[in-house]
C-alpha cells in the first residue's frame, strides 16, 4: 500500500510539486498559463548565460508580446561560478525586480535562488537540461573563499518544462543528471546504514518517495540515453522529486553520501588549480563507481564491527559497479577519474581526506572508522583511475 502511494505520487508529479508550493508546469500551446497567471503584475528578470541566452531571449519576447515588462540579464560566462563575486553582481542586477526567472541549469538556478532569496524576491526556473537535483532544493551549493559550501536559499515557485529543450540538451549534460541519480543507490544507503550503525534520524517517507523515483529513472535508461521524451522526462521527475525528498528528511541525507563528498572535494582541487569544473553529476557518477565497489568489499569482509550483517544484506541490494559503469558509458560519461582531468595523487588525497567534509556518516566514514581505506585505496585507484 505504502510502495502503490508513492507510485501515485511519482506519476503525478504536478500534483506533488503543488504540494511543496511548487507549480511545475509543461511547455503547451498557450504558453505556460499558470506561470502567466502567477507572476502577474510583477517585473519580471530573465538570467541567463552566453549558452542559454538562445532560450532566454524568445521566452523573454513571447512575454513582451503577452504584454509583460520584462528584462533579460545574460552573464557572459558560457560556464559560471557560483562564487562571492557572481551572487552579488546578479544580486545587485535584480534590484527593481520582484521575479526572477532562472533560463538553465545547476549554477544559474542556484545563483536565482541565493540572490533572490537574499533580496526577498521569487524566482523561478525554465530547466534547459535535466543535468542536476538541484531544482526544487531549498539549499544552494556555492563557492566561497575557495571552498564549495552549502547556504540557505529558498525553493523555486515555478519549474517550466519543454521537451523540445531538454532533449535537445548536450548529451553529456543529460549524462551528468544519470549519475547524480545512480548516486541515490550509495546514498540512501550511506543514510540507512548510519539508522543502523549510529541511530541517526531517518526518514521513510523520504527515502522511500527517492528510491521509486529511481527505480522508474532506471527502467527508462535505454530511452535516456537515446534523448527520448519517455527518458527524459524519468530523468527530470527523479531529479524534481530528489528535492522534494531533502524538505521531507529535512536535509541533504536522501540525495547526498560519500559520493558527494568525493564531488566536492575534487571541485575545490579543481578551483585550486585554476581549471575549468567538471559537471558535478560527472564528478558524483565517478563516487558512485567509488562507493558501490567500497559496499561490495564489505561482503568479503570477516566480521569486524557490531552490525556488520545488517550492513552487508545492505551491501547486497545495491546494483554492481560494473553495471553503473556501463550505464555511464551509455551516455558518454567518464568512468575513470584520469578522464577529468585530475592528478592520481589527489584522487589518493581524497580517498583519505574527503570524508572529512561533512560530519555525516557514510561508507567512506566506515573505512576511516576501521582503517580499511589503506588496504582498498590502491585497489580503488587500480579501477578508477
């Protein structure tokens, strides 16, 4: 009964987006009416980049013709950061408009989200790839002082979607919100195990509304891969739904483990360094490979630690590394982390030192707890780099 109302609640993802506040709203004829309806009356701001300004600029000039006092406001970085210095130019830009309508992805919609919500204002976001989880999220993950942190924002009013858009969205971008997705198999798990082993909080409702939405994100990979509207739209209801499960748990827990964690650190090496950032579901989809072979040397282990059964029927459940490596190379991603770019000896680095991001339990935590990290680091490297 429980497993049939989540089912309910993945098809109608409408329905469910309404009930976080949320008008998650499909491309038709007459534009997008309920998105017309609810920003009437107010000035709108239309924020882009050099990539997406091609979306931007059309959307901007349907509005005019409907009447709508609109400004675009295109960043000229093909790729911006969400660094101190972006947040508070577009803040500043955003000053006589009460609406902002984010025309992209991950870091323009976390830039809409943090400035608005620090000058007081709505925003919302047209989805011009279904690239990361970040849509419906009430956090925003930017960079500042050279380290990749977590600040409050607020959630999005309204998501608007066109098929046209997201499938014809660069093929790797669609890869990276597969492996931000194929990430929740590591990260649920890392939740559940610390239910376990430390008696954190855990959320069912959450966790269990996560693990549909990937399960039927699943099912759709060969129509993912070839860019069809069936996949996709998988694809981006499991990623909408994945924020819907953070405000349920109350925290990042049901989206974000130790794969994360390894993103995060590799992200700052990477500012370090002066280069331009990997996709961050690229960057998760090479932790995923990471912690799924991490549980699956849990099974061969001898008993060590109190729980240790409970753990590895844990282990058992999840899909082999191998298969999530395919599924990567499906959609052209990199299943080894010398494919981004990265030296061998930070990969090392953060084999030991990327659990220390975050005090949140995970599979890299359990390593560390037991000193298993220096038997597995070379194996590890061996496969991944």
């Amino acid at each position: 009964m429980c497993y049939n109302f989540r089912m309910e609640k993945y098809q109608d993802i409408i329905g469910l987006s309404e009930r976080f506040g949320i008008n998650a709203e499909y491309a038709g004829e007459e534009f997008y009416p309920r998105f017309c309806r609810r920003t009437a009356g107010k000035d709108l701001l239309i924020l882009c980049d050099a990539n997406t300004g091609a979306y931007a600029h059309p959307f901007a000039q349907r509005l005019r013709e409907l009447g709508r006092a609109v400004r675009v406001l295109e960043l000229p970085a093909r790729e911006p950061v969400a660094d101190e210095r972006t947040c508070a130019s577009v803040e500043e830009a955003i000053a006589p408009n009460d609406y902002v309508l984010a025309v992209g992805a991950g870091t323009l919609n976390d830039i809409a989200k943090y400035a608005t919500f620090r000058r007081g204002v709505s925003c919302g976001v047209l989805a011009t790839a279904a690239s990361m989880d970040g849509f419906t999220s009430g956090v925003t993950p930017l960079i500042k002082n050279g380290f990749k942190i977590t600040e409050n924002a607020h959630t999005v009013e309204d998501i608007l979607i066109d098929f046209d858009i997201l499938c014809a969205a660069p093929r790797i971008m669609t890869g990276a919100g597969t492996g931000d997705i194929l990430a929740k198999y590591c990260c649920l798990s890392d939740w559940k195990m610390a239910a376990l082993l430390t008696g954190e909080d855990y959320n069912e409702e959450s966790a269990s509304l996560m693990r549909v939405a990937l399960e039927q994100c699943v099912k759709n990979i060969p129509d993912i891969a070839a860019s069809e509207k069936k996949g996709i739209d998988a694809l981006l209801r499991a990623l909408l739904i994945s924020g819907y499960a953070m405000v349920l748990a109350g925290s990042s827990r049901p989206a974000s483990g130790a794969e994360h964690h390894m993103s995060h650190y590799l992200e700052m090496d990477f500012l370090r360094r002066g280069k331009p950032i990997p996709l961050h579901g690229i960057k998760v989809g090479l932790g995923t490979l990471v912690s799924l072979h991490m549980y699956r040397r849990l099974c061969e282990m001898p008993a060590t630690f109190e729980g240790q059964e409970s753990v590895v029927a844990l282990a058992e459940t999840l899909p082999s590394p191998e298969w999530a490596a395919s599924v990567l190379e499906s959609l052209g991603c990199p299943t080894r982390f010398s494919q981004i770019g990265v030296p061998k000896d930070t990969v090392r680095a953060m084999l030991f030192e990327c659990y220390k991001i975050r005090d949140r339990f995970t599979i890299m935590t359990l390593y560390h707890r037991f000193n298993w990290m220096y038997d597995a680091a070379d194996e590890l490297l061996e496969r991944y780099y």
